[in-house]
C-alpha cells in the first residue's frame, strides 16, 4: 500500500472511531487529525472538508461490501451467483463487525442526508449493484425482489426496526438462497 494510500486509510479509520465514540456531530477535521495522530494539515491535505471527509467513508463503506461480494462470489458460480453473494454479503458482512459497522452506517447515512449530494456514490454504486442483478441470469424480477429483501435488512438493522435475531436472520439468509436457485 502506498503511502499516500496508508495515510488516507488511517484517516478514515480515525473518523470512523471519532462517529463511533462521540457521533457524527463531533466529526470535525481537527477530532480526525487528533484520532489519528496527524497534524489538521496533514488531514486537509487527504480531505479538504468534513465532506470530502464523510465522502471518503461513505466510499470506505461501499468498497469494504463490494469486497464483501466478491469474496463471496468465489464460493458461487452459474445463474444467481452474484445474486447470493449479495445475500451473503448483506447477511454477514465480512470486513467489520455487523454491530459497528450498522452504527458507522447510520452516522454516515444521517450526516450524508444534511448534504444529499455526499449519498451520490452509494446511490450509484447500487445502480451497477441492479444492473449486474438484472443480469446475474435470474428472471430481473425476481433478483430485484431479492435485493430489495437485502435492502431493507439492510436498514432494519441500520436504524433498529425490528431486526430479527441471529437464528431468524439466518433462517431468511438461507430462505432468499433458495428462493435464488428457484428461479434460474
């Protein structure tokens, strides 16, 4: 990893340890810079503004799940595979603890909706996510429902709707698997 690569990572981890401890509201380049031990300058070289920076995490997050699929995509082949590895990857995601990662995710989302604009990456990013769903050999209908049960786990889990336990979110993980071999 490059150094300019391995600065900005740390950056972003330091952020997310400042929304994770103190909440979005205390996000400021000065509480990032301090987190990770850099100087403010050091930090404004990487991000510019608390929205380059909240973008930077956002970017953070949709990386660590396309990772995720990926992963996943290689225990998966034929119709459905990048379908199920959606599922897997929003059943258990890999790269942090479903716990942290929901609360870093609300922040985000929170902090991103005071300025739509930083949501544009994710809103993207779920725009190739439906297109290779639509093309993952799956009735586009079918893969699309899926998704959208992904999706709104997804934000049950998110924001503490009624997220089902571990032994029911299980159950549905295995139960959208099924229903992504049902229709190939």
């Amino acid at each position: 990893m490059e150094q300019g690569t391995t600065t900005k990572r740390r950056i972003l981890d330091a952020a997310e340890e400042v929304v994770l401890r103190d909440g979005v509201a205390h996000l400021t380049l000065d509480a990032a810079a301090t987190e990770a031990g850099l100087s403010k300058g050091g930090v404004l070289y990487h991000y510019p503004t608390r929205d380059a920076l909240v973008a930077g995490m956002v970017t953070k997050i949709i990386e660590e799940f396309e990772e995720d699929i990926e992963r996943e995509l290689c225990s998966s082949d034929g119709p459905g595979a990048f379908t199920r590895a959606y599922i897997r990857s929003t059943m258990a995601p890999g790269t942090a603890t479903p716990d942290r990662q929901d609360r870093l995710g609300a922040a985000l989302i929170a902090a991103a909706a005071a300025e739509p604009a930083l949501l544009l990456p994710l809103q993207e990013a779920a725009g190739r996510w439906q297109t290779r769903l639509e093309g993952d050999g799956l009735d586009p209908t079918v893969a699309t429902v899926l998704r959208l049960a992904c999706d709104g786990l997804w934000l049950c889990d998110l924001f503490g709707l009624a997220p089902p336990s571990a032994a029911l979110r299980s159950r549905v993980g295995a139960e959208l698997e099924a229903m992504s071999t049902m229709s190939s």
